[in-house]
C-alpha cells in the first residue's frame, strides 16, 4: 500500500498538470470524495485550491461542493467552532444549484452527515431521503450509493438493522452497476458490521476478507482500519481477546493516523470494553475516558450512551460511587433525550418512506407513460406511413384513369372542327 504521503504527493503531480478549468475543480472533488477517509487533512490543499477555482470561474456547484467537503472535514477532525454558521451559510448556496441534479443530491448527502454528526437526526434523515428521491431518476450516478450508504450508517446507529441491511444492499449494488469497487468493499463491510450485531460473526468473516483484499488494492486505509475493526469484533465475539485488541490497536493507529474522530470513538469503546471484561480497570478507564471526550466534544449522542453506561460499571466495580452515579445520570439522560428523537425520527420515516415510495410509483408512472407514448406515435407513424401510401396509391390509380380517359376523349380541337362542319 502507498503512504499517505505518497497517495498526496501522487495527486498532486497529476493535478499540477490539468490547466485551471471546471473540469480541474472535478477531478480534485473525485479525488477527495474517493480518499477524504483516507488521506483526512491532506485534502485540506486540494479542496481550498478548487474552491478559490470554483469562485473564480463562477461554478456554483463547485463552490457547494468544496464548501460542504470542508465543513465535512471540520467535524470529523473534532473542529466544531461557527459551523452553524457556516452550515446556514451553504445551506442558501444549495438553492443555486437545484438545476444540476447529480451535484445537488451529492451536496444533500454530506449536508445529511453533517446533521448526523451534530445529533439532527430527523435533518439528517430529511436531507438524505431528499436526495434519494433526486437519484432515483438519475441513471449511472455513483454517488446514488453514497447515499444509500449514509442510510445504512444512520439506521445501524440507531440498531436499526433491518433497514441498515437494506440500504447497504441498495448501496452495493448500485456502486456494482458504476464499476466501483471500494464503494462495493465499503457497502458489504456495512453488511458484515450488521452480521456481528446479530450475533452471526462467523458469517461477516467473507464479506471482510473480500473488503480487506478491496481496500489494500486500492491504498483505502479508513476502509482498511473498519474492517480491522470489525474483524477484531469478530474475535471479542468469540472471546479470544488478546488477538482482538491486537487488531483493535491496529484499526487505532491507522484511525489516529487518518484522523478519524468517529472511528476512535468506536475502537476506544470496543477496547474499553474488553478491557473492563478482564478486570484491567487502568486501561479500561483509559479507552473509556478518550471515547468520551471525543464523544462529547463532535455530539456523537448514540455512541455517548454506551460510553457513559461501560464507565458508570468501570467506576461501580472500583467502588467510586459518585463517579458511578454521575455516568450513570449522564447515560440515563441521553438515552431519553435520544428515545424521544427516536420517536421524532420514526414518524418522519414513516412520512419519508411514504414520499419516497410516491416518488418511485410517479416515476414508474412517469416511465410507463413514456413507454405508451412512444407505442402510440409509433403507431400513428406507422399507420400515417400507411395511409399515405393508400393515398398514393390511389391518386396514381386516378392519374392513370385520367391519362386512359384524355387519350380516348377527342380534343376541343377536334370536336369544334365537326360542330362547324355540321354547322354548313
């Protein structure tokens, strides 16, 4: 695999090349969708370069599109200062740009995650399923798994993994029908992380292999450090834990190396947690307590409950009650602020479904009345080339009879020959 410096320097040789254009502004916003993950602040360079392009040439969708990769990239290296503003501020951009369908679900998408990362739950579902109606009538759009994808993160967040299962699937395939490989190792690792939460961990192992094969062909390391983590589970699952929190620390540095902030909290969480099951209180409170303060300080609400119950136990067991007893408040707390959004969120699942599912019938509607519009010319066509043909046909048939009738017919000439002639 490239370092992460060489994927960067790579890039930018390749890039250097392009003459400023808004095809240039492309190419760097390509890149930084495929390895934002990956190459984390990196990008930082690229992206300003092309929105600075983007302004000058007066390409709106590029200026959106840079400006939300940026707030994008803010929040998961735990930069939350004026973000609201900023938010708000690309949020009236996104009008300009409600013409260009492929750019404006894209913007959607990232909008949905940033509402995610601050808790708006039923923004980020709102956002999403926005664009999801958008992609539905747009065929070869890669990005169409993008957004399938964020669904299948925000419902297994909220363990709800039916529809997680769903929108994953939706997201392979349609990242299969665009020939895109890391979104397909991206997607089944979803499927996998969904396995293990179901206690299957057996069946996640090939649907991880082939993800890890994916992911070191392509040099995709926050790919590679999730499917390091899931592997690890697979381990804790079956309780051989000094090779599960050898692949843990293995996801843990390629996470701090990508600075991946919602990726630390998850592997913290999961070494703290095993820690804690063997009675090692020194390091269980020390994975425990950096989750937290990442938690907390980017909003992760659903990963905060967990965190907030494992040391509420961490703190029971060395019998520091009142630290208990705070953990404990805190997770009591989020869990029913977060049940209450909960209940938020599920009306307004069940009112996007409804939208998305009208939205699918009215293209399908839409589709059929094509397909039956363009039977019905081709009849008429078909049917008008026929009678024009009978037509002519006929006015021949006439002609002819005419030509038969005029040469039996005697001429004037002829005729008022004899008349004069009868006349004497």
């Amino acid at each position: 695999m490239l370092s992460l410096d060489q994927i960067s320097e790579s890039f930018r040789i390749e890039i250097d090349k392009v003459p400023d254009s808004i095809e240039k502004v492309k190419i760097i916003i390509e890149f930084t969708n495929n390895y934002f993950d990956t190459i984390g602040p990196r990008c930082l360079p690229f992206l300003n370069e092309a929105l600075a392009l983007s302004k000058k040439l007066n390409y709106k969708s590029g200026e959106v599109l840079c400006s939300c990769n940026l707030l994008f990239s803010r929040y998961t290296s735990n930069d939350v200062s004026n973000t609201e503003v900023e938010m708000n501020r690309i949020d009236l951009m996104l009008n300009e740009i409600k013409d260009e369908p492929f750019e404006y679900s894209y913007a959607l998408s990232l909008f949905a995650y940033l509402h995610w990362f601050r808790g708006e739950f039923d923004k980020a579902f709102d956002r999403a399923f926005d664009a999801l109606k958008l992609v539905h009538q747009l065929k070869g759009f890669k990005e169409s798994g993008w957004i399938y994808y964020a669904l299948g993160v925000f419902y297994f967040d909220m363990n709800d993994l039916p529809n997680s299962k769903i929108y994953y699937s939706k997201a392979a395939d349609a990242f299969r029908e665009n020939n895109y490989d890391y979104g397909v190792a991206r997607a089944i690792n979803g499927i996998a992380s969904i396995k293990i939460k179901q206690a299957k961990a057996s069946e996640a192992v090939p649907h991880l292999e082939v993800a890890i094969q994916t992911y070191r062909l392509g040099n995709c390391y926050a790919g590679l450090s999730r499917a390091l983590n899931d592997l690890a589970l697979v381990q804790k699952a079956e309780k051989n834990y000094s090779e599960a929190i050898k692949l843990f620390n293995e996801s843990l540095i390629i996470r701090k190396e990508t600075n991946n902030i919602q990726g630390l909290i998850t592997t913290f969480t999961e070494l703290g947690e095993i820690y804690q099951s063997l009675d090692d209180s020194k390091n269980a409170l020390y994975n425990l307590t950096e989750g937290i303060k990442l938690s907390e300080s980017v909003g992760a609400k659903y990963k905060s409950i967990r965190l907030h119950k494992l040391l509420s136990d961490a703190y029971k067991k060395l019998d520091n009650i009142q630290l208990a007893f705070e953990h404990f408040e805190k997770f009591h707390e989020l869990k029913s602020l977060v049940l209450g959004e909960e209940s938020a969120n599920n009306i307004r699942k069940m009112q996007t479904k409804f939208e998305t599912e009208k939205s699918e019938k009215e293209a399908e509607i839409e589709r059929l009345k094509n397909v039956e519009l363009k039977s019905a010319y081709d009849l008429i066509s078909e049917q008008k080339m026929v009678l024009e043909e009978k037509q002519k046909e006929i006015l021949d048939s006439i002609h002819y009879a005419k030509r038969i009738q005029s040469s039996l017919l005697p001429t004037d000439t002829y005729i008022e020959k004899c008349l004069n002639k009868y006349k004497k």
